[in-house]
C-alpha cells in the first residue's frame, strides 16, 4: 500500500552571494517546505554557506543542494560540509546530488561516468552513516561525527536514467526524479524504482519518492511557455547526457531530447534565449513542462503527485525571463497556486 503522506513543496533558487538570508526567510515565509540551491562553482556562490546562513534565520524551512556532484567535491569533504549544514539547522539539510553539469563543464571536464558516480555515492553515503572506508588500504571516517547531534543526513539523487533510478533506489533515502511533467514518463520511472527498490529487499518506507518540475504559472499560455524555456531545456538535456538513451521518452520526444543535446551549449545554461531552448516545439513543452494559469498548474501538480510522489521541486522562470510576466508567475504561484496544492484542490483560491 503507498504511503499516506503531506506533499512537500520545494523551490529551486540558486545561492546568490549576499542574499542567502533573504532567499530564505522569503521562502519561509511564503508556504515553501523548503529550498533547492544550485551548485556550480563557476556561476554561483556556495550552496553551503548559503544554507547555513539561512538556517540560522529559518526556524522550519528545509535545506537541500538541487544538485551537488561527488565529482568537484571529494566524498568526506562533500559529507562534512552538509553534516554542517545539517547541525547548524537543526536537522533540515538534504544531500541532493547527481552526476555534475555545468559544474564540470566550467573545469572543462565531462559528466561523471555512472560507474564513477555510484562509487563516490556509495562513499559519501558510508561517511554520512560513520561508516569507515578503505581508501587505498587507508581507513577514512568522518571522526568529528562522534560529537554530532542531529539525525544522518538523507541522501536525495536526481535521476533522469534507468541506471542512475534503480541504483538510487536500492541505495539512498531519497531518489527526485528529473525526467519531465508527463505522468506517463514519471510513471515509468516510479515503476523502475520501485521494482529495483523491492529486489534489494527494500520497502516503501525506505524510499521517498519525488520529481524536480518546470513551472510556468501565467494565464497567457505563451507567456507561461516562454518564461522557462531555458530550464525545461536543460532538464531536457540531462536525459541526452553521455550515457543517456532517452529511456521512457516517445520516439518524438526522444528527437527532441537529442536535439537539445546535440546543441546544448552550457555557456548558456538556463538561458530562455540560447539556441538549444528555441528548439522545443510548444506541444514538448506543455508536456515535459506545468504550464498554464494557477488551476491549470495545481491540476497538472496534483495529478503528479497522485502517483506517488511525496515531493515537487518546483523551477520557476529563468534569469533572462520577462521580468513583467515573471512578477505574474511569483504572485500566482504564491497566492494561488501552492495554497491549491495545500488544500488538494485544483481550484485555486480567489
């Protein structure tokens, strides 16, 4: 039987030098469960340092990285820094990690291998437990843990592929996919988790479930499109990575996937405006993206997590987004969509 729990609603923001404070408190403020901070060194500032600072202005709020990579950073000092987080919070930090993007692009260096990747999570995962580990005959723990008080911090993978799914759901507390809006794609990727999830004797209780979504909250449908653009192509590309088949996609979407990726050009990563996000017919992105006014969002949201999901990590418009239509967006998300999402209702209040 699937488990009875509250929707967790997240927003996706990046950790801005000198507005973590402010990022947070809003965000508290405005009904969020928590926040989902970028990490990518070259573009943004620390998702940690950020997080620390705003947990000590929070009281509830969660914290989680949407995604760290175990490839920048190696896996004792990744464990330290969200052990951090997770003391000076008070046991509000998550582990959102995947294979590395743009992060490693900017050292000029490709996504991790999937080998490599499950390798430094199984480390990271071992060093958050207190576990020791073997490196090269030499045993490696996090000895300081010892005086720590707060709970393991949860590990949360973001996973586009078949491989990444299955291994995420037999090792790790969390998996948030980041396979599109289409409930028939996120069903797919809900039934290969669950099936790798019980073969490893694992039950429902183990595994939380959730989805990383691009949202476009206006009444003008062309307006709601274009303001993320830039992100559902670069989630788009992340089922086009090396490695990557497209798996759970039609044979449309697929050529879709592929095109973004054989154009992707991480310079302009997130950016409305580039090449690779003009390629996405409409049809695509009503479908690998929400879009719409609020009823029409909270429908589509509601709809994604009656499969199971406990948790959506919304990603709203992108930096070089209409500033006018994105103020819409902000507003009717706050006042009427996530107040729709509370109440399990697609009507929103008026």
């Amino acid at each position: 039987m699937m488990k009875a729990v509250r929707l967790e609603l997240f927003t996706q923001s990046i950790p801005e030098t000198g507005h973590a404070e402010r990022l947070a408190l809003r965000a508290e403020a405005g009904g969020w469960d928590g926040i989902s901070l970028t990490d990518s060194q070259n573009l943004v500032g620390d998702p940690f340092v950020a997080m620390a600072l705003g947990a000590k202005v929070t009281e509830h709020l969660q914290f989680m990285t949407g995604v760290t990579n175990p490839a920048t950073r190696h896996p004792a000092a990744l464990a330290t820094a969200i052990a951090t987080v997770q003391e000076v919070s008070g046991g509000r930090a998550v582990l959102g990690i995947g294979r590395g993007d743009t992060a490693l692009f900017h050292l000029g260096r490709p996504p991790m291998p999937t080998e490599d990747f499950f390798a430094r999570i199984r480390e990271v995962h071992a060093y958050l437990g207190g576990e020791t580990i073997d490196l090269r005959g030499h045993p490696s723990r996090l000895r300081w843990l010892d005086r720590a008080s707060q709970p393991t911090v949860p590990v949360d993978i973001a996973a586009s592929g078949p491989k990444v799914i299955a291994f995420a759901a037999r090792t790790v507390e969390r998996v948030t996919f980041a396979v599109g809006a289409d409930p028939q794609r996120l069903s797919w990727a809900l039934d290969l988790a669950r099936t790798a999830m019980r073969d490893a004797g694992r039950s429902d209780a183990d595994v939380s479930f959730g989805a990383y979504v691009n949202v476009g909250c206006h009444p003008d449908l062309t307006a709601a499109r274009n303001l993320i653009r830039g992100t559902i192509a670069a989630f788009a590309h992340f089922s086009a990575m090396p490695g990557s088949t497209g798996a759970g996609l039609s044979a449309s979407d697929r050529e879709v996937v592929a095109e973004v990726g054989r154009r992707y050009d991480s310079n302009r990563h997130l950016s409305n405006a580039a090449d690779h996000s003009t390629v996405l017919p409409d049809a695509f992105v009503e479908r690998f993206a929400v879009v719409g006014d609020a009823n029409v969002c909270a429908r589509r949201l509601l709809e994604l997590s009656s499969l199971g999901l406990e948790r959506l990590v919304i990603t709203g418009p992108t930096i070089d987004a209409d500033p006018t239509n994105a103020r819409v967006h902000h507003q009717l998300v706050g006042n009427e969509l996530l107040p729709a999402l509370r109440s399990g209702s697609a009507e929103p209040r008026r």
